[in-house]
C-alpha cells in the first residue's frame, strides 16, 4: 500500500510531544512491513535538521491558492532516520512556520489551514496519488474536508482518509475566514452542524469535527480512550459527533518505536541493559546522579517526563515532589510548560528546590536527557486529569522504570496495579494505579511503590522484570492500522 501521513510533528525531527512519536514510529513499522510510506509536514525554522539526512529542494514550484490568490512554496525533501519526509515552506509575509515555536500564534488555525491545504495542492500537482492519506489531530482536520469537496474532483476521487486523535482537547476553532482562505467558501453549506459548524459556538468552525465528518476511518489512541470520548464526558464537546460517526470510529493503542526507546541499544544511556540483566540500570542511575549534581545513596528515584499542564495533573505532580522527599525518595523531573501561570509556578519550585541534593527540575524539552531518566529512575509517575494513550508509561515499561499513574485513558491499557489488578495474574502485572485524582489517592499508592523498595528488594526486582516483558512496540497496532487502511480502501 502506498500511505502518506499528514501531521504537524514527526519525531525527533519536530516533536513537541507523542504525537510526533507516533508518525515516525507508525510510518517505520509499517514500511518494515513492506508498505510505502511519506511524510509531510511544515518547514519550520526550528526543527531540528541536525536530524534530517540529505535535505534537497523537491518540488520548487508549488502554487498554493489562498483568499483568492495563490502563495508560492517550495518543497524539500529528505530522510528522518530513513523516513522520506517532504517539508513545505511557504513564501509569503506571514511567514507561517519561521517563528520559532511549533504551536502557539495567535493564528495557529490560519498556520496549520495553509499547511493542510499546500499538502493537498502538493499531492495533487505532484501526482501523489496515495491508497490512504493518514491525517492526524486538529491541524490536519480541513484535509478530509477539502479532499472530499475539492480535490476529488481534480483527479483525487480514490484517496481514502484514516483520521487520527491524539487529543481532544485541542480542536482547532476559527471564523469563518477559513472557508474564504482555503477556497471552500459557501459559508451556509459548511455552518452545517454536520459538517464544521461547531458544537458550542454557533458562529465558529471546528477543524476536527470537519476531520470526523469527513474521513473515511476515525481513531483515537487507545481503546479505553476510545470509550472516554464517546460515552464519557472527555469527547470535549464531540461525544455527540463520534455518536453519530462510531460506525467509522475505534481506538487503536499507539506503540513506540523500539529503534529508538530500547534500553539495549539507546545512543543516549552510557550502560546497555536487558530484561535478563538489569544490572546496567544501576549504572544510569549514578550516571544521572552525576550529570544532575545528586547525591549518591541508596535512595529510590522517582521521575516525572512531560508536559506541565493541567491535562497531566500539575497539582499531583507537584505534590508527588514534596512526598517523595517527604517519604525518603530522589525526584527528577524533566517538563516544560506553556501557560505562564504553571511555568512560573515550576520555575519558583526549582528555584526553592535547588539546593536539595536529593531533586532535580529540569525545565525545557530535552530529548537525550529524558533517555538517561527513563533509563536511570526506579520508578515512573504519570498523574494525568485524562491521557488518551500516553508514552511515558510505555518507555518506562521498556526500561524497567516502574509506573505509578492514574487509570484513565491508555493508562488503563498498559499498567496493572501490581497488588490490585483483578484482570491479570500477579506475574503479569506491571506498575501501580490509583484512581481518585487526589493527594491522598496518590500518596498512598506512592507509599505502596516505596515501600516495595525499601522493604522487598527482591519482589521490586521480579516487578521490574515484568514490566519489561511487556510488548508495547508498534507491531500489533500496525496490523491494526493496516487492516482499517485495507477497509477502507476497499469500501
Ligand atoms: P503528550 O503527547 O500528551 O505530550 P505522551 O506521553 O503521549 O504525552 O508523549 C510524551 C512524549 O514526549 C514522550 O516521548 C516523552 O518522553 C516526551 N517528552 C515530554 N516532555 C518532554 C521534555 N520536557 N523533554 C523531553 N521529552 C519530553
């Protein structure tokens, strides 16, 4: 099959968070499995291009039209770790992906509307004529829509469309100068509740509704997620839209890439290590220590890799801090926040803290480092409000790191609560849940996970090896992919 995935991130070239995991790691499995598979995304100015291997102009003529006229782009082509992934940088004063951030701009939905749309132009005046164009997350959800209103009929009447949401809680909301700038205009016809029109703003249009309405196959990335969205209260004003749309709808649980988050062959820890000989963990450990400035004892580290926002539960990660201290533990927290309310917050409690040999707050986004932390912590703390799948859990998993979360989402999916776990035997399960989105919920379920440590080395030890035999690579949701791509195609 011939697959080009459509996003606004593909790691580790762009990657703001999972989402770009997930588009190289998806995209490597399934070219392993003998498919063909592009990707494209924004230039952006500052991505990463230490990671792009041979970047050459591709296509220098790209005719976009936009408001009625056109803008000039060129494509560039070139490989992401043996991924072929084209970069459209467009020529105009708005300068849409020169301004040193990903996301965040003022006109994010007219930013990523352009991209869709140059995409789209891209496909259609290169002669990329795909099986199926993968779209993922707000950004992309105008591509179904003007796939299916305009380019099928300039010769794209077989593409089919696999609609992936990574999050619900960004949807990509914007006026009705959207229509007039990508060319679909008829504002009546789209301020249609079943087309984009918005479910609560009656004057607004909604990019991933248009993504729902439109696309041949809908996912989330995880199955209990899935259920989240459409029968609880997590569909962020959508559930209603899903319903009406869960013929085409289900979630398939997100993998990660083994090439990159193996603890036997990561290039960023010093000390390899195996499920059968776990004795390099030891090794990151003091290694971390080191590069942290934290003291040497035989205390048990906990860590914290993410996002600092509300979604992640801010509150119980800044409580699980002061417990872990409090309780005789090392915390590391390695996170970046875009709300200044909650940046300010960690860069006073860093501030506080820095003298402590015994924590550490990293604030910012740093690939390697989070390598050593995954590789060196005993165990993993992901608190999360909602988590539609979630990484960290999963790397920390492969690591021998093992998770303490709360069961929402994917979480649910991949951690079993080691004494209370009514669905897996006891040598299967792999982590600690809690359920309650409170401080004592937490504390308690982290004194569980500590006094393991501290008390029964060896069970602790039989917990990490069990957490490692789990398999969370991208193997079994890549069928899963290929088969709705095999639906759909043959609809
Ligand atoms: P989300 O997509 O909601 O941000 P996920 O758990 O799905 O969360 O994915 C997070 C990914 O981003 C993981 O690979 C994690 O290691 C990485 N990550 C998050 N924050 C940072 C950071 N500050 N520095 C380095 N990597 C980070």
């Amino acid at each position: 099959m011939y697959i080009i995935q459509i996003a606004s991130e593909c790691a580790p070239v762009i990657k703001a968070g999972g989402l770009g995991d997930v588009v190289y790691g998806l995209s490597r499995e399934l070219e392993t499995k003998g498919h063909c598979v592009e990707i494209i995304l924004p230039k952006y100015d500052c991505m990463r291009y230490d990671h792009i291997w041979g970047l050459h102009d591709a296509y220098l003529n790209l005719s976009v039209p936009w408001y009625g006229a056109a803008v000039h782009c060129s494509v560039y082509c070139g490989w992401v770790h043996g991924r072929l992934c084209f970069f459209i940088e467009p020529h105009c004063e708005d300068n849409f992906f020169n301004r040193g951030c990903y996301y965040g701009c003022n006109d994010d939905t007219m930013r990523f509307a352009f991209f869709s749309k140059a995409a789209l132009e891209f496909l259609q005046q290169s002669n990329k004529r795909p099986d199926v164009i993968h779209c993922h997350d707000w950004q992309t959800g105008l591509i179904p829509v003007m796939l299916y209103e305009i380019y099928k009929y300039h010769g794209m009447g077989n593409q089919r469309v696999c609609y992936t949401i990574h999050n619900f809680k960004h949807q990509g909301v914007a006026g009705v100068e959207i229509l007039w700038a990508t060319g679909l205009n008829r504002e009546e016809y789209y301020f249609q509740y079943d087309r984009l029109r918005d479910n609560f703003n009656p004057f607004a249009l909604n990019f991933m509704k248009g993504g729902i309405n439109y696309s041949n196959a809908i996912t989330t990335v995880s199955p209990h997620h899935a259920w989240e969205v459409h029968c609880g209260d997590l569909g962020a004003g959508l559930g209603h839209t899903l319903h009406l749309q869960q013929d085409k709808f289900s979630g398939v649980l997100n993998g990660i890439d083994l090439d990159f988050w193996n603890p036997e062959s990561d290039r960023y820890i010093p000390y390899h290590y195996t499920k059968e000989d776990v004795s390099g963990k030891l090794q990151n450990k003091k290694a971390l220590r080191e590069r942290l400035l934290l003291q040497h004892n035989d205390k048990p580290l906990i860590a914290y890799i993410g996002r600092l926002d509300q979604q992640k539960g801010v509150h119980l990660v800044h409580h699980a801090i002061y417990y872990a201290l409090h309780k005789g533990a090392q915390f590391v927290l390695l996170g970046s926040a875009t709300e200044p309310g909650i940046n300010s917050w960690f860069w006073h409690e860093k501030n506080f803290l820095n003298n402590n040999p015994d924590c550490h707050l990293e604030l910012g986004f740093n690939e390697e480092l989070s390598h050593l932390i995954y590789a060196g912590a005993d165990m993993i703390i992901v608190p999360s409000n909602y988590e539609p799948c979630g990484l960290t859990q999963m790397i920390g998993l492969k690591y021998g790191t093992v998770p303490i979360v709360r069961g929402v989402g994917g979480l649910v999916n991949t951690v079993f609560d080691r004494d209370y776990d009514q669905n897996k035997p006891p040598e299967e399960r792999n982590g600690y849940v809690f359920y309650q989105s409170d401080f004592q919920a937490l504390e308690s379920t982290m004194d569980r996970a500590l006094g393991l440590w501290f008390d029964y080395h060896d069970e602790f030890q039989k917990l990490i090896k069990q957490s490692m035999e789990y398999d969370y690579s991208w193997n079994h949701p890549s069928d899963r992919y290929i088969e709705i791509y095999d639906f759909i195609r043959h609809k």
